[in-house]
C-alpha cells in the first residue's frame, strides 16, 4: 500500500506535501502542492538541508512530468492486457522454471537507482537470500561503482566522509571530472555562495571547458585519463612543500612500503604536466593552491568514475585527502557526488552484486550473518555478475530468465547494439516501468506497471548520506503499484511468503534498519539501528537525517586496525590515438535532461536549452574535416555509429568529441551515444569507461533540411536524421534527409485541409494543415536558403485560432516580433538575445542585475555562468 494522499481543506485545496526530487543525488526536498487530480504545484523545501528551498531546472518542471502521457497502466504479457494474478504468476512460473532447470545463476535482476530504498532492499533479498545467486546488479555500477571499490580500498567501507555543510566551511574546492553547474547545479550554487562570503577558491579539472570552468581560479584541460599522474603529482608536491600531516598518518593510516619512493617517479611538476598536457605554470597554482587551504573539498563525478582506471583515480584523491589530514574535519573531505537519486540507498541495502546488505561484503561470517537476520533457505556465497557480464551472459545464453527495474539498458550501456542483441535472444525478460513503451521494454515478454514520481512512497538517501521521504501526491494510477509489492507478490507466489508478507513501506524500512544494527557492534559506520522499531505514524512524519554523522572525525576507520589505507596506483600510460579512429569520445548529460528523457523529455520547457543531440568539436578538428557549424556529423566506433548536429566549441580540446547520453530511438534517428562506447571496465569495480572511446568523426552531406510541427507525432519518420522534443501541445521535429521528401511529407503530415507553397529554385516547400478552426501541423522543407524560427510556429498549435495561411507559409507574424534567441534559463523562458539587449540597453554588470531585470539565474542558478560569459563579452566589445 501507498501513503495516503494529503486531505483536503475545508476550502477544497490540497495541503502541500514534503518529499524529495526525483533526479540527481543532491537529494533536494520538495514543497508540493497538489492543484488536481494530476495536477501539482511544486516549490523547494526551505526546511530541507540539502537545498534550503533551491530547486534546479528540473526539479522546477516536475508538475510538467506527472500526467498520465505514455504511462504503463496495466500489465502485461506480450501485447495482451492481464490480470495482475495473471502476471504474477507467470514471472514466477518462468523465474522457478528456469532455477529448477538450470539452476539460480541462470536469472538475474538488473536494477536502478530510480527505485527507492524499500524497493532495493526487497529485490536484493529476494535474489541474494532467497533465489540463492548475487546475480543481481542496478545502473549504478555504470555511474559510481568505482567510488564504492575506492571507498572500501581506502576506508574499509563505502562511506562518503563528506556533507554539505563541509562546502559552507570549505576555502578550496577542486571539481574533478564533474560539470557541476550542470549536473548538480545545487551543489554548485552553494559553492558560488562559499566563494562570495569568504573568497574561496575554485579549480576545475575537465578536459572541456564547460560552464563550471566560468570564474574558476584555474582550468586545467588535462588529456583524458592522466587523472592518477596529476594527483600523485600533487601529493608528491605537498610532501616536498611539507603539507603532509605526519601526526595523521601516525595514528590514523596505514601506508605500504615503498610508497612513497614509488610516488617520486615522474611525480616532478615539468612531467606531470607533459603527461596531463597541462602549461606548468597552471598546474603549478593548482599546487600551490592546495598546499595554501587546508580546508579543501575534491569533489568528482562522472569523469572519474566512468574510467578503465575509475577506482585507482579514487584512490589518488583519497590518498591525497589522507596524507594530508584533510578529511574528518570541517571543510576538508574527498566528496563523490552521485548521479541519481537513490543510488546511496541502493549500496546501503546491496543492490550491488559485489555487496551484501547493510554494508557487508561475502566475507563467510557476512553471508551466514544475512543469512540467519533473513531466514533465508538459499543464501547467495559469493558475489554476483557485474552489469556489463550479466549482459554478456545474456547474451550467450547463461542467463535465461532477466527482470529489469526502473532503468532503459538498451539505451544506457556501453555498446547497446550488443545488449540489444542479447535481449532480443533472452527467453524471459520481464520488465518494471512506469513508462508503456521504451528502448527495453520492447524486448520484454512481460510488462509491470510500476509507480513514478508522486506516487511512490518510501525512502531515498542522497550524496550526503543524508535519508529523506519521498511520499505520494496521487493515487496510483491504473492499475500500477509499487516495486517492492510487485517484487514481494513473486516472492510470495515462488513460495517465500512469510519472509515477503509486507503491508507496507514502514515494515520494510523497520527491517532494513534492524538489519544494519543486526550484530553490528560498531563494526560498520552504517548503523540506523535507531528506526528499527519506528512507528508507522513517525515513519510518516520522518525528517530528513543524515546517518554516520562526522565519519573519521576521531580518525579511526572501519578497518581491522582502525587505520585508513594509502592505495598505491601508478598512472597507466596513455595510448596515441588511433589511425583509423583518431578522436576521443566523452559521453556526458545536459542541464536540462535526464538519462534517457523518459520523464524530462515530457517538459517543454526542459527541452528548449538543447533541442538536438550534438556532437561538440573543437573548431580546428571541425574544419579539417570540412564541418560547419550546424551541419550533420556522424560519430563512429567500432561498436556502432550515429548521426549528430555539429557544434563547434574552442573549449573542445583537439582531437576530441562530446555527445550527449540522453537521446534514445524513441526520440531520435540519430544521437544515440549508447551504441558507441566499448564494454571495457575497471578491473576493480566493474564500472564501463564512458569517457575515452577511440572514434572518428565525418561529415554527413544531407540534400535538404527542414522541421515540422504537429500536435500528434508518427510512429517512425523515415529520414536520415530526424529529432524531437516535446512543445506546448505537441512536437518538434528538426528534420535532414536525401532524395525527394515529398513521401516524407505525405507520411508525416495528419488530415486536415492544406495550404502549402513550394520554391524549386531553393528546393524549398512550406505546407500546413488545419482542422477544426486550428492549426495541426506545419512542415518546412528547404534545399538552400534560411528555414523560419520556430518559435512563433510552435505557438500557433496553442492558439484559438491560426494565423493567416500567408503568415503560416511566411512562418512568421505579420507584425515581427523580438527574436529571444536560444533559451538561456529555462526556470524563466529567457532567451540568449533577450539578456543581451539587457545587458546593451540598460548597462548591466553583473548576474545579480540581470537577474532582477529578467528574473534569469535566480531559481537554480545553472544558467548564471552563461550570463556571466553574456556580460564578459559585451563588456570586451565595449573596450574594443
């Protein structure tokens, strides 16, 4: 069962309910207040310590996310509709089929951080301790499994020794291989709060320079994958400078012999940066920064995780943090900085398959301990397959019955292509969504209905350690119902009905905290054992805490000694580029999307920062290649290739490609990054290496481009490239092709009466169809020459009636209206044109000026750098 949805008040109004975002791992608390049946109001919680009432573009737009549009409502087997026993049943018959015959290591679960903590913690018992095999692993091993292994290298266990409140305090910040004015723009916000208050300082270490890079003391663009040479670099640097703390690493770590002699091997500032293709003179203040601010915070992402040497780049930080004595204090930690926004609460309860529950490993006496808490008749001994071989074993036909939760591998893994393939070759795949039609649902024989943000009800933990409610604004819709009940009613069909009789989420969390205090004994630091017996009301009622409170502030460490552990790690060497695929490939996300757009791609408003997948090229590389700023470029590696639109940007460096994660075939002919990087990983954690795909790049000659508008989009669009976001009452699609697109435009356009006119001379074609006193489609076709802003366009599908069939055909107003440019703030619809003439019109200096002109940059604050590069530029025009 779900939380109740809140009451209404005497007037009718629904009182506003406290939960969580459901996006990235900042964990931001949420003020909503239901307006309607789906209908929602929504506002950051200024009591939640994680934002403090912040809430970035996405969070903003999640009432444009919570209708019905595109949603699994029913079960389903093939493409029957079924009773929920129906189904029930069948997911049973097939997993307890396939265990008898071919044993428990042929199934497997692959999960997400999507799912809440009741939900993780039911399917990890259910296949650890009950089916018997730790075939069960969850997206996040694609996105900060290293930074576990590193954890548990480095501390004996996976714990974050960081909290927000460390960034309040902290004078030095070093962002590694995270665009955090992008991807956690909250946290990023706070940091700029820091540096404005006290004058700290901001280093920023991404091969692109990105908009975190905006107003940062220092860049440095290393060569993908010199991570570990730069920060041994470092630490030999503090030991020459005397930085290190001897008093610390006396009492408090471990350090193997020979470190310290191996560390001074090409650890010299000048090598360093020939290996990091740095200037010296940069990375020297880096150095020196460092040494000069004790309190500092490295905070890493995705850039250093998603890497064939992931964890030993972890584990160059922490070494750095422990040789230097700069973690338990204030200010002063190593800080990974999650994806997702559960994904802390799936390696608390074992979501991965190399983890037991509560922070355990396969250590025997962990396996018998779980093993005896649970009850369990099957206890798993050993760990499980990691994500990119439990899909090789699909592949080959070992695991033969796999139930997917919450997450689109399809799309999401290294070499999609061959995951593809290997579900299409699965005898049983069942799938959990809250979404009807997906990349992966597509190749599964049964369909969940699960539940979606603002009907789920249990609890998340964010990057912090910090663990919130998420509660339930709806009703559950359809017949959809939660993960752990769809999970809990197989158990109990496959027989384990006593160890799965929950009648709600409080149980299962009751059951989680026992088991994390369970013969405990202080061995772990993770230890909630204080909700153990929680009464449902104050479960209900739950305010945000934070668990481990200051770990390692008395400088002892879950370890057998109680001492940390320096990690030796040597820089791998760095491989030239190929001949036959001379870029490298970096993946990454937008500011204003998430994963695989199946919620974000709902907004319009989300969708007009990026409209199109593109691949990013340094000018010089894009020229050679005789790409222009626009054209069509196809990016291609061994694995596969797409189709992308080129952006030319300095702060490429040469020789190397950006795309975007997001775009999937549900929304796209092209961008599919997916299907481009190897399925190579970290030998430690398992993790895929997103970052360095070697590739090459060329450009894609299309005979015509255009777009079209329509409120009712086809099932597929023939086309060499075709793209699309959502509108305001319908879609946009960014259209290039060859040939004669009259089919085309025969096949894309929907009944009505038709207006068009056509230039041959140009190749150009304009028709738009109206119905019912409305506009319903338009479709612009062009050879050569300019195509209209679309702008307008979209808004005649919103008018009460159209525009005059000569405006429709001009794709303008009779009247011209100011052309915003490109969105710059999504939070406010303001475009890039729109600050400018601001900026020119009435002498602003500074973001905060701008921001009370035109309200930019005072939500989230993510579009603040763009704002800042806006007034730089106009300020450099004016002194010529």
């Amino acid at each position: 069962m779900t939380a109740p949805l809140p009451t209404l008040s005497p007037e009718g109004e629904r009182a506003f309910v406290r939960t969580t975002c459901a996006y990235c791992g900042v964990g931001c608390g949420i003020a909503a207040t239901v307006t309607g049946e789906r209908s929602v109001e929504i506002k950051g919680d200024p009591d939640h310590p994680a934002n403090r009432g912040r809430l970035c573009s996405k969070g903003t737009q999640l009432g444009e996310t919570v209708g019905l549009e595109g949603r699994l409502l029913h079960p389903m087997i093939g493409e029957a509709r079924v009773s929920w026993d129906k189904a029930i049943d069948h997911v049973a018959r097939r997993f307890a089929r396939t265990i008898a015959e071919h044993g428990p290591d042929s199934v497997a679960f692959y999960v997400s951080g999507q799912l809440l903590t009741e939900d993780y913690y039911v399917a990890n018992k259910l296949m650890k301790g009950f089916i018997g095999s730790a075939n069960i692993d969850t997206n996040s091993r694609l996105c900060m499994s290293s930074a576990v292994a590193g954890h548990v290298r480095a501390f004996g266990e996976d714990v974050v020794p960081a909290s927000y409140g460390d960034i309040d305090q902290a004078d030095l910040f070093v962002l590694v291989g995270s665009n955090t004015a992008w991807c956690h723009p909250i946290v990023y916000q706070r940091m700029m709060a820091a540096r404005e208050a006290r004058g700290a300082k901001l280093v920023v270490i991404d091969p692109r320079r990105t908009e975190t890079c905006e107003g940062a003391d220092v860049h440095l663009a290393i060569r993908p994958g010199s991570d570990v040479a730069l920060m041994n670099g470092l630490l030999a640097h503090c030991r020459r400078e005397g930085a290190i703390d001897p008093d610390f690493i006396d009492a408090s770590v471990s350090v193997p012999d020979g470190f310290w002699e191996a560390l001074e091997d090409g650890g010299d500032l000048w090598s360093v940066a020939r290996t990091c293709d740095v200037p010296p003179a940069d990375l020297k203040r880096f150095y020196d920064l460092f040494v000069a601010n004790p309190r500092t915070i490295t905070l890493f992402s995705q850039g250093i995780n998603q890497s064939l040497t992931g964890t030993d780049q972890v584990n160059a930080i922490t070494n750095l943090h422990l040789a230097t004595g700069r973690i338990g204090k204030p200010g002063a930690a190593p800080f990974s900085i999650t994806g997702q926004p559960n994904a802390m609460g799936g390696r608390e309860v074992g979501g991965l398959a190399t983890t037991l529950a509560a922070h355990m490993d396969f250590a025997p006496e962990n396996v018998a301990r779980v093993g005896r808490f649970w009850a369990a008749e099957r206890m798993a001994a050993k760990p499980g397959l990691k994500a990119v071989d439990l899909f090789r074993q699909v592949g080959n036909g070992k695991i033969k019955a796999l139930w997917i939760m919450a997450t689109n591998p399809a799309v999401s893994m290294p070499d999609a292509g061959a995951v593809r393939a290997a579900l299409a070759a699965c005898p049983f795949v069942a799938v959990s969504d809250c979404i009807a039609d997906t990349d992966t649902g597509r190749f599964a024989h049964v369909r969940l209905p699960a539940l979606g943000w603002g009907e789920k009800d249990g609890t998340v933990t964010n990057s912090e350690r910090r663990v919130s409610r998420q509660r339930a604004l709806f009703a559950a819709p359809g017949e959809a119902r939660p993960d752990w009940w769809i999970v809990a009613s197989v158990a109990r069909r496959m027989g384990w009905r006593s160890a799965f009789s929950y009648d709600r989420p409080a149980d299962i969390y009751r059951e989680h905290a026992r088991l994390s205090t369970y013969q405990n004994g202080g061995a772990r630091l993770f230890d909630i054992g204080h909700h153990a017996a929680i009464a449902n009301a104050d479960y209900e009622a739950m305010e945000p805490y934070r668990w481990g409170g200051t770990p390692f502030a008395e400088g002892r460490f879950p370890t057998p000694d109680g001492k940390a552990r320096l990690v030796p790690v040597v820089q791998r060497p760095l491989a030239p580029p190929l001949k036959d695929w001379p870029f490298t490939l970096n993946t990454g996300r937008y500011r204003d999307q998430w994963h695989t757009m199946t919620r974000t791609g709902l907004s319009p408003r989300l969708a007009r920062h990026r409209q199109e997948p593109l691949v990013e090229l340094h000018p010089a590389d894009a020229a050679a290649l005789g790409i222009a700023q626009g054209d069509l470029a196809r990016v291609a590696t061994p694995q596969g290739e797409s189709v992308f639109r080129a952006h030319l940007d300095e702060g490429q460096r040469r020789g190397e490609a950006f795309v975007p994660i997001h775009w999937t075939d549900r929304q796209s002919t092209g961008g599919r990054a997916g299907l481009l990087p190897r399925d190579l990983v970290d030998p430690h954690s398992g993790q895929p290496g997103f970052k360095a795909t070697p590739a090459r790049v060329e450009r894609v000659a299309a005979e015509w481009r255009g777009f079209l508008i329509t409120d009712t989009l086809p099932d597929t669009i023939p086309s060499l490239y075709a793209t699309r976001i959502r509108v305001p009452q319908g879609w946009l699609v960014e259209l290039a092709g060859g040939g004669d697109p009259a089919k085309l435009i025969a096949r894309l356009l929907p009944a009505g009466s038709r207006v068009e006119t056509s230039d041959p001379a140009r190749g150009q074609r304009r028709v738009a169809v109206l119905a019912e006193g409305r506009l319903r489609a338009a479709i612009y076709i062009a050879r050569s020459g300019t195509l209209p802003a679309r702008e307008w366009l979209i808004e005649q599908l919103c008018a009460p009636e159209p525009a005059s069939a000569m405006a429709l055909l001009a794709g303008r107003p009779a009247t011209p209206r100011a052309d915003r440019g490109p969105i710059v703030c999504a939070c406010f619809d303001v475009g890039m044109k729109t600050i400018a003439a601001a900026i020119a019109d009435d002498g602003l200096v500074s973001v905060e000026q701008v921001g009370a002109a035109l309200s930019a940059g005072t939500n989230c604050g993510s579009c603040r750098p763009a704002i800042q590069r806006l007034i730089a530029g106009a300020q450099q025009a004016a002194h010529g």
